[in-house]
C-alpha cells in the first residue's frame, strides 16, 4: 500500500491555491511528526480525542516525583501511545533518560539548569519490516539560582 504522507504543520491555504496540493514527505518523517505529537501533547488536550496524548505532563510539576518516577511513566505511556495511535510502526522499544544541564550566564550574573529529556524509539515499519529509528530532546521546566 503506498499512500501519501502529508507535511506538519497543515497549511490549509496551499489546498486552497490554484494547483490545490498539499506537501508531502515520506512515510519515515510523518511517523516522527506524529511522535513528537505524541509527546508534546497532554492527555485531555486534543479536544477530537482525550486519550490523545503522554500521563508525564498531568505529573510536570509534581516535586515528589523522582527522574527515574517520570521517565517510567514517559516509557509506559508513550509506549501505549504508540500501540493506538501509530499503526505503521511495530515491536516499538522506548527508551527516556533524564539529564540536568547547567548553563551560566556572565552578563546576568546567574545560573539556569534545565531538565533535558532524551527520547528514543526503535520500531519496524509494519508495510516494509524495515528498522525505523526516532531520537529527539527536549527540555523541561528551567529553574533559576541566583
């Protein structure tokens, strides 16, 4: 089955122009697009569907929950997330680690230290059985000292 995979974000004026077509990119990219999605999306905030989303983000600024807590209920649900709503992929294996980067700044006389969050997921392609591999950071919730 070969379809077409449509670019994020979805520009509707371009349906609309004259020649009516829409970017597309390949079906490896619109599977990424859709994790990155799938993690950046809170439960409850997809008003189309609820369960569309990570259980991490209700626990974001719960501060009796450890990195080891967080990482485990990140795995957990992005693994359910991926079983409903990313059929193209199978066998997913996810993996999250928790790291603090400090960063200084001399001009402002302080210090930040972010919570970065490094994400990854080895799957097959259902279609083609091919390995697919998805890896991306992001940070969470900066703090400053002074």
């Amino acid at each position: 089955m070969n379809s077409l995979n449509y670019q994020m974000p979805f520009d509707p004026e371009e349906l609309m122009s004259d020649n009516g077509s829409m970017k597309t990119c390949t079906e490896a990219e619109s599977i990424a697009q859709n994790l990155m999605l799938l993690i950046t999306t809170k439960k409850r905030e997809n008003r189309y569907d609820p369960e569309y989303g990570n259980d991490v983000w209700d626990i974001e600024f719960d501060n009796a929950i450890t990195t080891v807590m967080w990482e485990n209920i990140f795995v957990e649900s992005f693994k359910q997330q991926i079983q409903r709503y990313e059929p193209r992929l199978t066998q997913a294996k996810v993996e999250a680690h928790i790291e603090f980067v400090e960063h200084s700044y001399e001009s402002r006389k302080f210090t930040e230290i972010k919570k970065k969050a490094k994400i990854g997921v080895n799957a097959r392609l259902v279609e083609s059985g091919e390995q697919f591999r998805f890896v991306t950071e992001l940070f969470l919730s900066p703090m400053s000292i002074d």
